[in-house]
C-alpha cells in the first residue's frame, strides 16, 4: 500500500485500528437492536457495552485460525463473561465487515469533498484573477485562436464542479449497511434488527443483499475516484505542457533552495504534477480491478476481498494526497502574462486567419476561393516567417473586397474576449 505518500486523517480511515473499532461498534449496535427486541437482558446488554478487543489477542488467535473475524470476536469474548455469547447472533462476518466498510469508505468520501472544495476555491481564485488575461489556445498542440487563462481555469473549476456531484452520489452509493445473515434471507436477524443498526449509523439498508453488499456499489466508488483523478492528471499534464522552456506560460511553485537536478543546477522540473499524473494511473488502475469484483460466485465467494484490502485504501489515500500536492500547485502557481502574449504573437498574426476568411466570404466570395486565399498567405507565413498581416495587405483579391478598415479590424485580439464574461456568469464565476 502507499502508506508513505498517505495524510493522517486519510490513514487513520483505513487504519486496522479503525477498521476494528468499527467492527466493535456494528457488533454493539446489532446487540443494542437484539436488547430492544427483548432477546438480550438489560443487565447482559450494559454489561455488552463496556466490551473492547485486543489486537495482541487477535493476532495470536489468528494464527491459528486463519481467520479474522473469528479471532476479533474471542479477542473481545475474552474479556466478557456469560454476556459475551450474544455478540455476533445471528450475523455472517460481512454482515459486519461490509457494513463497517461501508461506514470507512463514507469517511473517505467526506474528506475527499474537502479535497475537492478546497482544489476548487484555488482554481476559482486564478479563474477570476485572470479571467481577461490573453493567453494562446492550442489545438493537437497547435495554435489555433486566443482565450484566456481565467476561461481555461473556468472550465476546470467547472469539471471538479461535476466530479463533486459524481463523489456526492459514490458516497450515496456506498453509504448502505448489510446484516442480513449468511446468505441475505433474514432467516437468523430478522430486518428490523438491520433498519435500526444502519439507523443508528445513518447509512441505509440494503434493500436486497446475499451474504455481501454488492459490489457493484464498491466499483461506483472506485471508478469515481479514477474519473477525480482522470481530471487531475489532464490539469497537471497541461501545466506540464505550459511550464516547457518554450512555452513557460506558467511554473510549478519553486521553493528556496529546492533542486531540479542532481547534474544541472538551472532546473526547474513540474515534478509535482508530474507526481499527480503518476499516481492517478495507480488508482486508475484499481478502478479496473473493482469492476472485476462484481462478479462473485453464488451468494458470495471471497475472491474480492484481498483486492479490496488493497484497492480500496490506496484509491483513497492516493486521491487524497495528489488532491492535496494540486491544490498547493494551484495556490501558489507562478502565471507569467507577458510570456502568453509573446506567445501569441509569435505566429505574427496567423490567428486571424478564421476571422478573415469570414470576412472574405461575407463579402459575396466563394468559400473555395476564399479559403485558397487565406491558406496561401497562412502557408507563406508559416514557411518565409513572414507577418501574415502584411501578406494580406499585399494581396489584391483580400484589399480589393477588405479596403482600408475593413480588413485593419480584423486584426484585433479583444474580439476573442468578448464573451468571456457570458461564460463567468453562466457558471455563477461573476463574483
């Protein structure tokens, strides 16, 4: 597991401690439904409430049974007297494992939405800071025609915006309980003792379970997690692609005294993006393996399980984390104006090219021609390094239907700008 790169809150999630608490707290609160039926004494039930595990005990039952759920339960019956026969009555090991999963992987997704709120409020801010900051749109890498900075910020905050609502649903997802006994019939916990533990919990019963809680659910999750991390890489990949020495349209923060380079004292490399395109290939990766978990043979077979004691904490822990590394990328991004408007002249005037072939056809010329035209003078520029401007002025088809103003207009970069502010509004980004 990547419990090196892991934070603590997300850590603590998928702790043994805190998988083991709750284990402790689902046995308890099954016990608590039994007490309220009237199946397990009063005098039983408080003496119930005071019982703890012991992981040392559960390692060295363990070892001889192979199996954890039996050797969590003599851990705490150890310490209980008679009591102790009513825990787990009724219920199969994922009646509590499945449901305290359940309860882990809604921590998981809370944290996740801080991460997101908090990814989201960064890229706001250069959103609105550069929202009529020019910069070069590129297209298969290409220049194509000016944006600005603050519109290609917009549309990440308005991606993470929908990767909030899918996390939201993931959670909703997931957010159910299973104590249905050992193929899901009720037939040894009758319902109502599943509706008050997973009301206690507030997460909701399973409508209709076998011995598992579907894994269908677990992929939502994990494949929710790899499409917050799909969009993360496509934004680190794109501030790679602005921080190369050709472009530098925008730097990773770069610490005092912080190295590039073993060999060459000069660089700057985007390591912290590059970090997040790495890892969101891991989680991209477990996604694959959750959907294989959906199939499980019968009723249940195990088959999903050790997969799930991996996947599920490094998706989450991974995410969390190149949440957190972005965040800081965006929080303290170096944005070089004066580089994006060299940029965009250096093509010297290519991106009208769109403009003026309009142009041309508005004016009563065929599209053929007019395309032929334009493409001769773009063609030209490209291979003399010539400023396309000035081919057009020297070409008498475009002076004579374009005289004067008519084509000097055209050659305007606020046109491209016009509708940013529609766009700012459209997504509530106008303050």
């Amino acid at each position: 597991m990547i419990d090196r790169y892991a934070r603590p809150a997300m850590k603590r999630v998928w702790s043994d401690e805190n998988k083991n608490d709750k284990w402790l707290q689902v046995e308890l609160a099954v016990c608590e439904a039994w007490a309220e039926e009237g199946t397990i004494p009063p005098e039983d039930m408080a003496k119930l409430r005071m019982a703890r595990y012991d992981p040392v005990r559960m390692k060295e039952v363990f070892e001889r049974t192979r199996h954890d759920m039996t050797a969590f339960l003599q851990s705490v019956t150890a310490g209980l007297g008679d009591e102790g026969r009513w825990l787990h009555m009724g219920l199969t090991s994922h009646d509590v494992q499945d449901t305290a999963q359940s309860l882990q992987m809604v921590e998981a997704a809370d944290i996740l939405l801080q991460d997101v709120d908090a990814l989201m409020s960064a890229i706001r801010n250069l959103a609105v800071e550069h929202k009529h900051t020019p910069m070069m749109g590129r297209t298969h890498g290409v220049h194509a025609e000016p944006t600005t900075f603050g519109l290609k910020m917009a549309l990440w905050w308005d991606e993470m915006r929908r990767q909030r609502e899918r996390l939201e649903e993931a959670r909703r997802t997931v957010a159910v309980g299973k104590i249905s006994g050992v193929v899901g019939t009720y037939a040894t916990v009758p319902p109502q003792i599943e509706e008050r533990v997973c009301a206690q919990f507030g997460i909701a019963p399973c409508p209709v379970s076998n011995q598992v809680v579907q894994r269908d659910r677990h992929a939502h999750f994990v494949t929710t997690l790899a499409l917050v991390a799909a969009s993360l890489e496509k934004f680190a990949t794109e501030v790679r692609g602005l921080q190369r020495t050709e472009v530098r349209e925008v730097e990773e923060p770069f610490g005092q005294g912080q190295t590039g380079s073993s060999a060459m004292p000069h660089k700057k490399n985007p390591e912290l993006s590059e970090r997040v395109c790495g890892l969101a290939r891991l989680v991209r990766g477990h996604s694959v393996t959750a959907l294989e978990n959906v199939a499980l043979w019968h009723e249940r077979d195990i088959s999903h399980s050790s997969a799930e004691r991996l996947i599920l904490p490094d998706s989450c822990m991974a995410l969390d984390y190149i949440m957190d590394i972005f965040t800081g990328v965006m929080r303290g991004l170096r944005v070089y104006p004066e580089r994006m408007w060299h940029n965009i002249e250096m093509t010297k005037g290519l991106v009208f090219s769109q403009r003026v072939l309009i142009a041309l056809l508005e004016s009563g010329l065929s599209r053929e021609r007019s395309y032929e035209i334009v493409q001769a003078c773009a063609m030209r520029s490209w291979d003399e390094s010539a400023d396309f401007r000035d081919l057009l002025r020297q070409e008498p088809e475009v002076t004579e239907r374009l005289p004067g103003e008519s084509l000097e207009s055209i050659f305007d970069y606020n046109y491209y700008m016009r509708y940013v502010e529609d766009s700012f509004m459209r997504l509530g980004l106008d303050g």
